[in-house]
C-alpha cells in the first residue's frame, strides 16, 4: 500500500510533515516540542561524549541536541525511511545540520548501516529514540523496529540489574580467566555439527531423538536448559551463562561439580563462576573491553540463547541446529517442563514451522529478528530449525534424526 506524505505548513510559519495522517514533528510549534525532547533527554546529551539517536524527520530535535551537546561530543543519528529523508533534504535546515562536524548521518539501510549502527551503540552509552519516527517507520523495516524496542527492553533489565551486573563484572574480573579465543582455539568443533539447546517448550519432545544422535554432534547449551540435559544423561559440551542475577546460581546448583565448560559473559552471576568446578572461559559484548582484553567480542543479542548462536557461528562448524528456539508458545507454554512456570501472555502472532499460527510476545520477535540478521550475516553454514515455534528465516525446518542424516 502507498504512503501518503504531507508537508504541513505550521502556526508559527514552520513545516512539519505528516505519514499516513501521523505527524513526525508538532503541527503547531516543531521548534519549541524538539526543546522539549532534547531536555527531556538532557542527561544522556550533557554526560556522553558519543550520541546516537533513531530517528532524522526533519531535524528539529537534532538541531535543539546539537546545541545543547559539549564541544566535543559527537551525534550519530539512523533514519531507515528514506521517504522522510527525501523530504527532510528539501529543507533548508537539513543543509545546514549536514555541515555540522559533529554530526554523523546513516540513512542507506543495509548491512553497513546495521554495522555502524552496531559500531555507534557499543560506544554510546544508550540510544535516544525520537519515537514519531518509529511510529511511522513502515512494516518492511520491522526489523529495526524490532531492535530498537530489544534495546529498550535491555535498557530496562540494566536498571533493574544494573548495579548487580557491575559487582558481578568486577568479582568476576578479580580472577584470571581464560578467554572466549581460549575457547575456540582450544576445543575442536570446526567443521562439526553443532546443535544448540534452548528453554523453549519443543525441548521436551526432542531429548530422545537428542539422546540417539548424541555421538556426532557437539552441544552448546543455555544455563536455563543444562539440568534438565543432565538429567536426562545428556552431557553437552558447553554452557553458557549471562544473566547477572541468583537464579542462575538456582538453576545450576546440582550440576556446580560437573566437569563442563562454561562460557560466562563478564557481567554474569559471580556466584556461579566461583563455583564452577570445570573449565571457565570469560567473554566480553562489548567493543571496547574485548579488544582491552585482546579477545574476541561476542554479541550476545541480550539473550543466552542468542549468545550461544554468536558463539556458534564463531567455530565455523558446517551445521548449526536449533532444538528450544521456539520464540512462540506452545500449548500456552513459554519454556520446557523443567523451567518451572511459564504460562503464556502472547499478544502477537507468528507463522510457525508448520505454516499455523502462533501466539507470541515482542521479546520473542526481537530475538526472532536477531536471529535471523546473524544467520544471513553467516554465509558458510547449514542453520537446521528443529525446534517447533516460529519460523526462522534463514534456516531449513527438520526433525533433529533427519538433520543429522
């Protein structure tokens, strides 16, 4: 369907524009509403020396960010709507905000974008959301629309947890541990199959077919999903932690003494590093600290089963698997048996593997979306879903006996 763009003229002699009767900037004061947002958002603007916001329009709240900004800061800002932009570059303000040094525009959306983007976030410390643009942001760039409210869930989990997530990075960083490229040099999965284990529902109805093709793949497995692994006499080849808080200390208590690899994120539950008796390797999501610390970064895409895809993909194997990766609910489910509650609130719908319809939240969706960004960035390996839940673009639908075959 075609959009409809206006540009309105308004009561104080501005423009303003307007998609499909949403309009972007104020009908009656632009100038004076961009004041506002760059107040409202003046703590993030007076306290980074590096900005980045999602959303151009026609650049009132830039020009008020700009000026409120230090000297030396800078201004990344990503508009993926190129029909705005055609009209914002119309305008004579975007000629003048374009000549600013200190200020930064992507707005061809594509993999360079996605990757300055990426590049921006890891040395911001946040995102500004200029909101209107995302309301009117169309559905083929769901995506992005996708990863910006990821970024504002994460923003919240870091408020909640945040000061936990800092004693656990500085305990963790007391010890010398060996490094995520300690753990891709030292274990010898290159060229192999590597299946990953989530906590979705569908995990349950593959632990059998699991157990008879245990013998040719390697395991990478979520903390949520390893008990219920090793109870099942399951043994996988990795765990992976990155959850800052004591119920990860709940989850893998009775499997503490168990002699596997553990792949932790620096921020993640100190409790449990402490204890592990088996090989610890720290890794790092951000840019900065993993080339401090000469290592390898691994994006963890604010989810562990997402991070154990990053680190997957790292090994080059030839096959990645997914059983767990439901990112829907199944049977009013969220989680497999052992999780413990996991009752279903979806208010959205997905299209499954099977071509139904299920239901859903926007969490699921993000990682869904982020998933499927990793796996089209990743050119040389088979992605095999034989999970149950949503469809993953990308990847071919199996049963776990079939893909091994």
């Amino acid at each position: 369907m075609e959009r409809k763009l206006e540009i309105v003229k308004t009561k104080t002699e501005n423009y303003t524009i307007k998609v499909d009767g949403v309009f972007i900037h104020s009908k009656y004061d632009p100038l004076r509403e961009a004041e506002t947002f760059a107040i409202k958002n003046i703590e993030l603007i007076k306290n980074s020396r590096y900005i980045v916001i999602y959303g151009f329009g026609l650049g009132y709240h830039i020009e008020a960010v700009l000026r409120h900004m230090n000297e030396e800061s800078m201004l990344a800002v990503f508009d993926a709507d190129l029909e705005v932009i055609k009209e914002a570059k119309k305008q004579s303000l975007y000629k003048k905000l374009i000549k600013n040094p200190r200020l930064k525009c992507f707005f061809d959306y594509g993999d360079e974008f996605l990757k300055e983007f990426s590049k921006s976030l890891s040395l911001a410390k946040n995102i500004i959301i200029y909101r209107p643009s995302l309301k009117v942001l169309p559905e083929e760039f769901g995506h992005m629309a996708r990863l910006l409210k990821g970024y504002e869930l994460a923003k919240i989990e870091i408020e909640k947890h945040g000061k936990l997530a800092e004693y656990n990075y500085d305990m963790n960083l007391k010890k010398t541990h060996k490094k995520m490229q300690d753990f891709l040099s030292f274990y010898s999965f290159g060229c192999e199959n590597i299946v990953l284990v989530s906590s979705g529902p569908s995990l349950d109805y593959n632990i059998e077919s699991l157990k008879k093709v245990r013998d040719r793949v390697k395991i990478f497995c979520a903390g949520s999903a390893a008990e219920f692994l090793i109870k099942n006499h399951i043994i996988p080849d990795m765990i992976c932690i990155i959850d800052p808080q004591d119920i990860v200390y709940t989850q893998l208590q009775s499997i503490l003494n168990k002699n596997i690899p553990l792949c932790f994120l620096s921020s993640a539950c100190s409790r449990v590093v402490s204890e592990w008796s088996g090989e610890k390797f720290l890794f790092f999501n951000d840019f900065n600290a993993a080339r401090e610390n000469n290592d390898v970064v691994v994006e963890t895409g604010k989810s562990v089963a997402t991070a154990i895809l990053s680190i997957a993909v790292l090994k080059k194997p030839k096959k990645v698997i997914f059983i767990g990766q439901d990112l829907a609910y199944l049977n009013g489910k969220s989680h497999h048996d052992n999780y413990g509650s996991s009752q279903s609130s979806g208010i959205k719908k997905v299209r499954s593997v099977d071509g139904e319809y299920l239901e859903t939240n926007e969490g699921f969706l993000y990682f869904k979306s982020w998933i499927e960004q990793k796996i089209m960035k990743s050119k040389d390996i088979e992605f095999i879903n034989c999970s149950s839940g949503a469809e993953i673009k990308g990847t071919i639908a199996s049963k776990l006996i079939d893909a091994i075959k």
